[in-house]
C-alpha cells in the first residue's frame, strides 16, 4: 500500500467522519437501521482476491450513518455515556497514526511519558496519593478488576500468602463486602479473580441506594481474617455517594481493604461545588474510575488506581526474558494493567486535561449536573411524573404514571421518537426512567427539548394514541 492510497483513504475517512459529526446533533438519536437491514448491507461472501479499499470505506461509512447510535449527541442519556471532546478524538486519531504499542517503554517511550505525566495530573485532579500506582485499562470493568487483584494481593500477603505463586486453593479465606446496590462489574471482576459471587456479603443500602455504614459495621463484628470492601462513589441509578470517610473508619478499625468504584462518581473530585458529595474517598486503598465516561474521551479508557503501589505491580506485572523492561523510572504499562498490548489510550486522556485545565474539567462536571437538575425540574412540573431519586449528581430516575407498564412504554416511545434517547431501569422493584447527563456538549436548549419529547410521549401514552 503506497503513501498516496494512505492520503486518499484518510482523506475519504476525514470527509465522512465530519459529515457524521455535523450531522450528530440534530439526528434521530438512536439508530435508524435494524439489525436485518444491516446484516444486508455488511454481510457478502468474503472473496478471493479482496475489494477496493476505498470501496470498504464508503461501505461502512453508509452504514455508520444508518446504524450506529449517536451516543455522542447531546441529547444521548442512556448508560452514562460522555461524548468526545473534539481534542480527544483528534488526539485519539493520532493514536492510531503512530500505532503503538503501549505496554513497556522500549516499545513506545512517548506512550510511556505520556501516560506517566496524565497519571501524575490525574491524582492531582482527584487530590489523591500522589505515589499511588496508576494503570490504564479498557473501563471500569477492568479498573475494578486491576484494583481488586491488587486487593487480594495485599490482604492475602499480609496474612503470609504468595496468591500470585500459590493460587487461592490453601489461602485463608478472603471476605468480600459490598453494598446490596454495587456495580455489577464488580460481582464480575469477583468471578473473574477466583472469588464466586456467592462469597460475596451484601450490605443493605438506604433509599437512594447508599451503603448502611451501621450495617456494615454489624456485619464485619462477624467476620474474621483478610476483609475487602467495596464501597461506591456514584450510584449507577441515583448519583448517591455511599458514606466514605464512616466506611473507610471502619475499614481501618478492622484491617480490611477499602476500594471504591467511581467510574463516574470520582470526578466530582474535580468540582469545588461537588466535591464533599466524595469526602473521606482519598482514605481508600484503590479506585477505579472511567475516562471514557465524564472526561469526554474516546472509548477504552478506564483508569485503575492503587495506594499501596507495590500491591499493584505485584498484582499485574508481566516479566519475560524476551522482553526489555525498565529498572529505573521508565513507565512499563503491564506493571499497572492486566493488558500486555495495547493501544496508547492515554494520549487522548493527556490531550484532553491539558486542553480543559482544572477550571475546564470543573466546568463539565458542573454543567452535567446543572442540566440533569434542569431535566429533574422540568420533569417533575408535569402531572402524573415522578422523579424518583434525590438529584445530587448527574443521574436522574423518573416514573410515569405510578405504573411499571406504562413507564416502560414512555422510554421505549422515547427511544422511538428520537429527540434524545435514554434508558429504563429497575429502581427497589420499580420500573423507571433512567437518565444520565454525561455530555460536555449537553445544552439548556437540548435539555428542554428533550423534556418536552418525554412529555409528549407520556401525554400520548396516557391517553392511548402515537405520539
């Protein structure tokens, strides 16, 4: 392949990608091709001899249009999903340029500066141990993984064993505590560490979803040896913080190791007017958290950060004799992730921090949540709505009509109308509305109308007729 076909070939992809942005705002939100549709456009016998790239190109580029959702609206809700700042994704086009491979130094010295000074701005950002270990990993599936296997790590090799030598099968037997509203991601990450969901001990939450730090107080009386706890800085429904500094006394009263899952919760950090809704989070032991979600960055990005940065090497690091590793300050990435290669999704996480600054990064955090309070008010003002959750962050949870069935409809006409799209949930056994405010670009204007789509459709959907 010649230089000029990659000039062509990119300047074919950068002509489409700004149609696509330039239409981005005011388009149906969700996608406008069915899975069939797309099946019969992308799915041909795979031929000998290959087709013409720029013919590939043209192919996905049309479906994008039809069949990818537009996530990075300003209008888009759904699964607290940030867009990209236009910084990030220029960076993260760079990325790929140079394609490196991020996992140790002597492969991408600049992936490995790059990524050491976002890791130093990002525990100034969050105000956490400077010396903390810090990885970069696909999102929170694998921060809260990375975090938890340093947490095993540490708890089992105070009580004097080597699980990355000898396994689980022998060792003391580690409690696992969580609140009965923590991530799935994190029953996940237990299954995947050799732990089982059944070992895992729920702590009853309050009304908005927060962890019973009395409760957990009564249960860890009970129990004896190596203790992990797993408290939440954001509850994926309701934005409610769990009590952390209580938590974490009472982690440290009882030797136990205190993690927190803030994949989003942990960058009201960042924000003056937000940030006691977090206090008492920098006396944890780990955090894990996104970028990919309120930092606006591309996706495949989620940050993994450990106090005691021993524990995470030890849980993490790759070694072969092939390899060429650093003894000195040189950054290696697999010492921080469970990844050997990767992309360097750091650099658009440096790009971005640099671009914004902390008044920037504040900015966005307090936009979101002046705009989820925005949606949260206009909401409640209409007869037969229910905002469901105290509105202390960027989440908000609304019913319609007391009802499950009719709740349901109202989303899925939502989704149908494609003014904004947004998700259900079941909130304490109720059905509900599920929106999350997570875009830098999300304006009054977007929100009020999208406030006005939702009412549209829940006026119909009360009296039976297509909205």
């Amino acid at each position: 392949m010649s230089t000029d076909t990659f000039e062509d070939l990119l300047g074919r992809v950068h002509a489409r990608a700004i149609d696509y942005l330039r239409e981005q705002p005011d388009r149906h939100v969700g996608a406008r091709a069915s899975r069939d549709e797309l099946l019969a456009a992308l799915r041909a016998p795979l031929t000998e001899r290959g087709e013409p790239a720029d013919t590939v190109i043209d192919l996905l580029a049309a479906q994008g249009e039809r069949g990818a959702v537009a996530s990075g609206s300003p209008r888009y809700f759904g699964f607290v999903i940030g867009g990209t700042y236009p910084v990030a994704l220029a960076a993260d086009w760079l990325a790929a340029t140079w394609d490196q491979n991020a996992g140790i130094y002597a492969t991408s010295p600049l992936a490995s500066v790059v990524e050491d000074v976002a890791a130093e701005w990002l525990l100034d950002l969050f105000d956490l141990p400077r010396d903390a270990g810090l990885g970069f990993v696909t999102g929170c599936q694998m921060a809260n993984f990375t975090c938890l296997a340093a947490a095993r790590h540490g708890v089992l090799r105070r009580a004097g064993w080597d699980v990355e030598a000898d396994g689980l099968h022998g060792a003391p037997r580690v409690n696992v505590v969580a609140s009965a509203e923590s991530h799935v991601t994190i029953d996940v990450a237990l299954r995947y560490l050799g732990f089982g969901t059944r070992a895992l001990r729920r702590v009853e939450s309050d009304a908005q979803g927060r962890l019973r730090a009395d409760h957990l107080r009564e249960l860890l009386a009970t129990l004896d040896g190596p203790t992990i706890i797993c408290a939440q800085a954001g509850n994926v429904n309701t934005g409610a913080f769990d009590p952390l500094r209580e938590i974490a006394a009472i982690a440290n009263a009882h030797g136990a190791w205190l993690h927190v899952d803030g994949a989003f919760g942990l960058w009201a950090r960042a924000s003056r007017a937000h940030r006691a809704l977090a206090d008492g989070i920098e006396l944890a032991d780990s955090w894990a958290t996104d970028a990919h979600k309120w930092l606006n960055v591309p996706y495949d990005c989620g940050v993994a950060i450990v106090r005691h940065a021993a524990d995470q090497r030890a849980a993490m690091t790759s070694a072969a004799a092939y390899l060429i590793q650093t003894q000195g300050a040189e950054r290696d990435a697999v010492d921080w992730g469970p990844e050997f290669s990767r992309r360097a999704r750091g650099v658009p996480v440096y790009a971005t921090l640099r671009a914004l600054g902390r008044d920037g990064i504040e900015g966005l955090v307090d936009r979101c949540c002046a705009r989820a309070r925005q949606i949260a008010g206009l909401l409640a003002a209409e007869a037969g709505v229910q905002v469901l959750n105290d509105v202390v962050l960027n989440q908000v949870l609304v019913r319609f009509g007391n009802d499950d069935d009719t709740t349901r409809a109202v989303v899925a006409g939502v989704q149908d109308e494609g003014t904004c799209w947004l998700s259900g949930t079941t909130w304490h056994g109720l059905a509900a509305m599920r929106i999350s405010v997570s875009n830098w670009a999300t304006s009054e204007e977007d929100v009020a109308r999208s406030a006005a789509a939702i009412v549209r459709v829940w006026r119909a959907v009360r009296k039976g007729v297509p909205a």
